[in-house]
C-alpha cells in the first residue's frame, strides 16, 4: 500500500512540476478586466473571437530603453502581454546591451532560460548551486542556457550595442533580483557581476572560455 502511494504521489508531483499542458488547441488570454476567479493562468478569450492577430506581437522589433544605471534593457512577453502564448508554457524576451551595459545576476524560479545572440558580443554565466560559475563568451548566432532557477548574468563584451532573444519554458517564469531581494545597491551587484568574468576592463579578442 505504501508503495502504491509513493507511486501515487510521485506522479501528481511530476504532472505539476512544469507548465500544465494545455487541453485544448489555442486559448489566446482574454483582453478586459481582471477575472473574479484565481486561476493558474489567464482566462481564454471566446473562440469565436481568436484571429491570426493574437498569435503574432510587434512589441520586440524595437529596442529598449538603456537609458538608466545598468546601460540595459529586459523586454519580458508572458501571456499577459502577448495573449497566443496563454497554456502554451512559453514566453520570450529581448535584451539591449550598451556597450557597457550588464544585467546582474538574478533567477527564474518557474524556467530555463535559453538566450540567442542577434547582435554583438555578450558574457553569459550561471551559478550553480554548489557555487561553480559558468561562464562563456557568446557572438552572433550563439546559444546559451541557464538552468531553471539558477543566478545567471549577462554583460556587453564587444565595441557595439549587443541584442539577444531569450525563450522561456514557462508562460510566467517569475524573476527574483537578488539586489531586490537584499537590499543590495545596484552599483554593488554590477562590480559583483563584472568582477567574476576573467579579463573585465578589457574587450573580447580571442578564446571564447573565460
């Protein structure tokens, strides 16, 4: 009986340990106010109503703002912002990278993170959690991963603006900022974050292991 259970529990915790699959084709998130009721997810919007329009989004052919302190910029689409993602377990966000630019370290409780480089050159690295760092250099076409919520960075390492997508296999994969969290000032994470890529101060010129 006790196996039977163990069983039991072993598969209701793997059913509910990622983004519940959806039950039926599409369910694009219903525009309006917020619903009475506290779901996981978003209300659909009637299938009468869903057109090619909620499957499609403009909102990360323009570059953010790097106007501020981190010279960055984090555009995050969950299915809030882009209704066709609703119960698919995706989303997707764009990062801007000046040329110094960096955004500290900080984790996705809920996803992994898969980052493709569109432009320019970028450091990326992850912790884990018997604190070995992870560390490389990525260019134009490269990929990177960082495991579901592990702390994980990203700094500008080229003479240009750098642009990178990133996919998440999550609909809201949450982010915790540990400066947030601390109470840490800002100036602090971004030395903290520079201070462990070998080299810092200087630009990529060979080697992509740092």
């Amino acid at each position: 009986m006790k196996f039977f259970v163990v069983i039991v529990f072993c598969a209701i915790f793997l059913s509910v340990s990622a983004d519940s699959d959806n039950m039926q084709d599409t369910c694009p998130t219903a525009p309006g106010k917020q619903s009475i009721f506290f779901i996981n997810g978003y209300p659909c919007k009637n299938p009468t109503e869903i057109n090619a329009q909620d499957f499609k989004s403009t909102k990360l052919t323009v570059a953010g703002d790097t106007d501020n302190y981190l010279q960055s910029s984090v555009t995050l689409l969950t299915a809030s912002e882009f209704p066709g993602l609703n119960t698919l377990g995706l989303s997707v966000s764009r990062t801007d990278l000046e040329r110094d630019g960096s955004v500290p370290f900080h984790s996705h409780p809920r996803s992994s993170e898969m980052l493709f480089v569109v432009k320019g050159v970028v450091f990326a690295g992850f912790l884990d959690t018997k604190n070995k760092i992870f560390q490389t250099v990525l260019r134009k076409g490269d990929v990177f991963v960082f495991p579901k919520g592990l702390l994980h960075f990203c700094l500008s390492g080229g003479f240009e603006r750098a642009t990178a997508l990133s996919f998440y296999n999550s609909q809201n994969p949450g982010v915790v900022d540990i400066g947030g969290v601390f109470g840490i000032d800002q100036e602090h994470i971004k030395n903290m974050t520079r201070s462990l890529v070998t080299g810092s101060g200087s630009r990529v010129t060979n080697g992509d292991e740092l």
